[in-house]
C-alpha cells in the first residue's frame, strides 16, 4: 500500500503504474480537490488515508477527498473504502457518524497508534521526536500538536460502536473484513471454510480474551 497526494504533479500517472503492478493507492496527507481525488479513483486508487485527518477541510462546493464517499464518478461496482481514527480524539463522533451513514460497506477502522501504544504516561521518543502521553493523547512534547495515537483496535472497537450505534457484527467487520476486502486478501476477514484461522475471542463488551494465529491459542487474558 501506498499513501499519495492525488494533487501532485505526475500522480496520476504513479497511480496507474502502482496500481499495474499490484499495489493499493491510498488518497491522503493531501489538499485536493473533488476532481482531484475522483481522477485518481478512475485510474485505480481505492482507499483513503484516515478520513477527515491531514486533509482540506470538508467545503459544500468541494468536499475534497471527503466528497470521494458519495461520489457518481466512482466507476461501476468499485468501492472506496476510507480509513478513520476512532479513538475518540482525531474525529468528532458525528464525524464518525456522518461518514459512517453516507458509506458503511467502505469504513475501515484504524488506530494510527505509534510505539507509545501501551506505554505508561509521560515522555518517550518517536523517530528523533519526543513526544509527550497525556491521558489518550499523544502530543509533540511542549505542543498540543497530535502525533499519531495509542488506541488499540479494541478500543477503537468500542468506540465505533458506541458513536455510530451500529450492530456488534457492522463494528467487528469495520476492523476486519472492510481491511481484507480492500487489500485483496480473501483468506483473511472472516470465518469461511478455507481461511487463515487467525481470529480473536471477544467478550460482551467487545473485551479480547484471547488471540489466535493459525489456530493456535498465542494469548490470553490473564496469562
């Protein structure tokens, strides 16, 4: 997979030949427009960068890559599926919830976590930046600037579910399924006869109590 900016000189053309040689265009860390992003999306792209985030802001005469959800340029039996950050700090829940309703079958859960992901709060280094666990955020040190998140997919599970409403079954598919389907991996995303035995058991609350990767129990609460 590669993030583009549809915007840039030559991007159509990098568009077609990624997408020839097998690789999944995602539209995103861009300001184009409509136009822009639909153009992309006829020659092969299929995905955009967490939704709403590193992207022009959403405007009624051109909704930007965000337009790309209820687009009639999108070419026929073609779905774009789009990324978000539920983790309750990077989108407003009506955005989730907006984006949600227009294109449910395109929605595809993302953490955007970064190595501080389970760390205890305080300083800890990125790269060559430090930056700062507040709570949920994760800050450039001395800023208010977000950089990155230190959600895991359960989280952003619940979350989901919780500002959207949407049935446990559209929640876990969001996480799964959407993420296999785009990226072209029919083993994996669901419980069919024939595919990769790599699921994980969730309690009532959408809490994991265990992992499994090829069948084998690798992780379970408690443990």
């Amino acid at each position: 997979m590669v993030t583009l900016a549809p915007e840039l000189a030559s991007s159509q053309s990098v568009v077609r030949e990624l997408c020839k040689r097998g690789v999944t265009v995602s539209l995103g860390h861009s300001v184009a427009n409509l136009s822009q992003a639909e153009e992309a999306v006829q020659h092969g792209a299929s995905f955009i960068t967490h939704l709403f985030n590193a992207m022009l802001p959403f405007h009624h005469r051109d909704p930007g890559i965000v337009g790309l959800l209820t687009s009639d340029q999108v070419p026929a039996g073609r779905t774009v599926y789009y990324g978000m950050i539920a983790d309750g700090i990077h989108t407003n829940p009506a955005a989730l919830r907006i984006a949600h309703r227009a294109h449910p079958s395109g929605l595809v859960l993302v953490t955007d976590a970064i190595t501080a992901m389970g760390l205890p709060q305080g300083r800890h280094t990125l790269g060559q930046q430090v930056i700062e666990i507040q709570g949920l955020h994760a800050y450039v040190a001395g800023t208010k600037t977000l950089c990155g998140s230190i959600a895991t997919m359960d989280m952003c599970v619940r979350h989901f579910k919780q500002a959207s409403g949407c049935s446990v079954e559209e929640a876990l598919e969001a996480a799964s399924l959407h993420a296999a389907q785009l990226l072209g991996l029919s083993r994996k995303g669901n419980l069919d006869y024939g595919s990769d035995a790599d699921l994980i058991l969730l309690d009532d609350d959408l809490n994991v109590k265990s992992t499994f990767i090829s069948g084998e129990e690798v992780w379970r609460r408690g443990q």
